[in-house]
C-alpha cells in the first residue's frame, strides 16, 4: 500500500513539475505584443505591419467591423486593406475632415477612394478640425490610437534609431479601453450638429454597441484649436 501511495505521489510530482512552468510560458508577458496590450514605438519597431495584420483579421472574422476616425491618410496601403475588408462584408465606418486636403493633396484621392466604394463617412462640418486618429476592431475587440497619421512614415522607422518620426502606437485589447472608445465613436457618429455626412449616408441607428462606462478616462478626444493644444471632446 505504502508502495502504491508513492508511486502516486511521484507522479502527481511529476505532472506539477511539467505542467505549472507549462501554464506559465503560455501566458504572454503584460505590455508585450502577444499580449495584445502594448505600445509599439516607431523608433525600432515596426507598426504599420501590425495595424495591416488587424485590418486583414478583421475581415476573416464573424460580424468584422472597423470603425476609422483620422485626420488624414496618404499611405494607399491602409486604404486599400480597408476596402478589401468592406468589399468581403465587414462594415466600415469613417470619421474624417476635407479640410485636410489644402495641406496633403493625396488625401483626397484616399477620401475618393473609400467614397467609391460606398463606404459611410462623416466629416466635420466646422469649427475645430476631426484631429481624433485611430480604428476599432470589433470582432477582435481590439484599439490602435496615437497621435500619428496615417502616412508613409508615422508608423514605421525609415532607419531604427536614426532616421524615424516620434511616434508611438498604442495597441489594446483591455476591454474598459475597447468599451470606452466604441462608445466615443458612437458619440461622435449621433452628433447630427457637429458632423454631416460626407458620402454615402445612411441611418444613423441609435448605437451599434451597448452603453457602457469605464473606469477610464479616454484620451482619444477631439483636439482643440486653443494655444494649449488641450483636448476635448
């Protein structure tokens, strides 16, 4: 009996031994990639692959949609990822601003480009200019945001260390920032005063997602015209 007692208790040791550092490696560290949750520095790091990856995720995903806000986009790459992605079914939301166009030309022709093909988008109609820049994942439950645009250069280094814009890309999968920036969007997408629909319109339902709050307070506001460069909403 005493024989058998061990027997069980060394291979009970046994399966603690492998399976606990097992459980542990499968655990991604906090502030990492595969965690979801990081900030990606353009410094060194390249970004513009991870936000592409999304889009293309997105797409493979049951009830994808992405919702998009910047102040412009001259990086034909993302643009036409975004009309792939609507032309196999994901719904697709803009928030954007012409008024961008008198200083980055190429931007009207990505504005014509998502207008083409019948994507919904709002502009701002006066006042202080659509400067929120980011996409929501809703399938994937997943935020980028930052203070970069959607150029060539703004979210990846020409030569790491060297030659690269100062800019940081935060990717999250935390769901009280998820929640909080799904829920601003809606806000800015019901605000009839403020924005008018720029091309293809359509119904502006009460919300696409549920109402929620968080403990949170969001970053990702409009940015004012004020000598501070303060933000709100």
């Amino acid at each position: 009996m005493r024989k058998v007692l061990t027997a069980h208790i060394a291979a009970l040791s046994c399966l603690l031994f492998v399976s606990v550092p097992a459980l542990f490696a499968q655990t991604p560290a906090p502030g990492t990639p595969e965690s979801g949750t990081y900030l990606c520095d353009i410094a060194y790091q390249e970004c513009h692959d991870r936000v592409i990856a999304l889009i293309r995720n997105e797409a493979l995903a049951v009830g994808g949609q992405i919702d998009l806000s910047f102040w412009f986009m001259t990086d034909a790459t993302y643009s036409n990822e975004i009309v792939k992605a609507w032309q196999k079914g994901v719904k697709v939301r803009i928030i954007m601003d012409p008024r961008a166009n008198a200083s980055k030309p190429y931007n009207a022709q990505v504005l014509q480009q998502f207008s083409a093909a019948g994507i919904p988008m709002i502009k701002k109609a006066s006042g202080d200019i659509a400067h929120w820049k980011g996409m929501i994942f809703k399938a994937q439950k997943v935020v980028e945001f930052s203070g970069a645009n959607y150029s060539p250069y703004e979210y990846v280094y020409e030569i790491p260390y060297v030659k690269y814009q100062d800019e940081s890309i935060y990717f999250s999968k935390e769901t009280d920032v998820v929640q909080s920036l799904m829920r601003r969007f809606d806000d800015v997408w019901m605000d009839t005063a403020n924005y008018t629909f720029y091309a293809n319109p359509i119904t502006r339902v009460p919300r696409t997602r549920p109402l929620t709050r968080s403990r949170r307070n969001s970053t990702f506001r409009q940015k004012t015209a004020t000598p501070t460069g303060s933000f709100r909403c």
